[in-house]
C-alpha cells in the first residue's frame, strides 16, 4: 500500500461524503487502487458512520472506524496512525478544506523530510475563502504565544493537511499527549523531540461552511494544554540536557 489518507470526523454527516468522492477520484489517478481513506468517526451523534459505511460499501479505498466515546481530533488521528498501513500517510479534514493536489505536493516533498506540514500563511499559500475576523485574530494570537513559548518557527501549526513517511507517524502516535486542541502543536514539539526533519509547504485552502467553535471555552481549554505542555516540553529539554552531563561524571 503506498498511501493513507487519514479523515478525522466528529459530527461530519454533511460534508464527509464530497470530500470523500473528491479525494477518492484524485487520488485513483495518481496512484490507482493502491491507497486508502480512513475515516476515523469519534464520538459522533449524527450519521456520519452512516454516511461513511455507504460510501465504503462502494469504494473499497474507503475505511471505516468508529470510536463511539469522543476522544478528540488528536485521539481519531493517533487511531488511524496505527492502523495506516501505507508507505505514506496524510491528514486531510473531513470538510475538504484543502485541494487534493495540494495533498499531493506535500507527499512529493517527503523524499527530503520526515513530516511535512501544510500552511495557509506563506506568501504562495493560496486561500480562496477567508476564516471568518475573529477566527483570524485568534489564529495569528495563537500563533504569536506559540512562538513565544516554544520558539515554534512554523507560521501554521493548525493546517489540518500534513503527511508524514510511515516510520515518522508511528514513532509520533507511541508518544503524543495531548488529543484535543494542542494536538498538533504536540506533534510538532515531539517531531522536534525525535531528531524528524519538519518542513512547512504551500497549501491551497477555502474555509468550508458548517464549522462551530466556542471561542470562551476554547480558549480556556487552550490555555491550559499550552501550559500543561510547556511544563513538559521544558522537562524534556532539561533532562535532554543533562544527560550528557551525567555520561561525562561516569
């Protein structure tokens, strides 16, 4: 099998099936029968397995896997991590907000990196439907906290399309923590960790009509991962650092 495309999806009923066909079309040309798309339902209380499971009974690239309890996008994502079994593997979101051809360009970058991720804010990204004001405000705040907390030199960590060499994305699903909001700052911090070459490419994105977002909750959900993680990330680092410390006492 040479690719996985793996399609979180909580509550995805409306607009799973046109990604699904889209990609599935796209991708039969490039690669023909061998490649798969699994979806990984979590915590859905729509027909998104539904919708799903019709689809795959027609094309058989098309996998299912339904994890009734709601464990988060980053929890979906672990799932099909390890039950991927291509060469590659890719994250896409379930509203097809990215161009299947701009899914393709981050696979063809991966002869020179481990992980590449997909960005909607270098200069020849490509957005053809803006996010709504406020979600842009707290997209470039949230940003801005990362590169202050982390030193994170990515302009996009939250781009759903990434796609990773196989060996990569098992090595990343033994040891990420976090499965809601901060997944993939996570990732990104554990590739750092793991000595993965990262690159950050050009995507062609449009915001997709039908997402929710409660920004009081979130943002108070998103405070506490963020410190919770550089609490961790700064404990990775000191023992990082006194490990050759303790070799040259011995």
């Amino acid at each position: 099998m040479r690719l996985s495309i793996i399609i979180p999806a909580h509550n995805e009923e409306h607009r799973l099936a046109p990604t699904l066909l889209l990609y599935n079309q796209f991708m039969r040309k490039r690669f023909g029968d061998s490649f798969e798309l699994i979806v990984v339902a979590n915590g859905c209380t729509d027909s998104t397995i539904v919708v799903a499971a019709e689809i795959a009974s027609t094309i058989p690239q098309v996998k299912v896997i339904d994890i009734q309890e709601a464990v988060g996008k980053g929890g979906a994502i672990l799932e099909g991590f390890r039950r991927a079994v291509g060469h590659t593997i890719v994250l896409a979101d379930a509203d097809g907000a990215t161009t299947p051809s701009s899914l393709i360009n981050l696979i063809d970058q991966l002869d020179r990196y481990d992980v590449v991720i997909g960005s909607r804010w270098l200069s020849t990204s490509r957005v053809t439907r803006q996010q709504q004001l406020k979600r842009r405000v707290l997209s470039r705040l949230f940003n801005m906290s990362l590169r202050l907390l982390f030193n994170i030199p990515y302009l996009d960590t939250q781009c759903g399309a990434k796609a990773f060499r196989e060996d990569a994305a098992k090595k990343l699903a033994n040891v990420i923590n976090e499965t809601r909001w901060m997944f993939d700052v996570d990732l990104l911090l554990w590739a750092e960790v793991l000595n993965l070459s990262v690159s950050e490419h050009p995507v062609t994105w449009a915001d997709q009509p039908g997402s929710t977002l409660r920004i009081r909750s979130t943002i108070y959900q998103v405070v506490q991962s963020l410190w919770r993680m550089k609490y961790r990330h700064t404990k990775r680092t000191a023992e990082a650092l006194a490990t050759p410390l303790i070799e040259v006492q011995r």
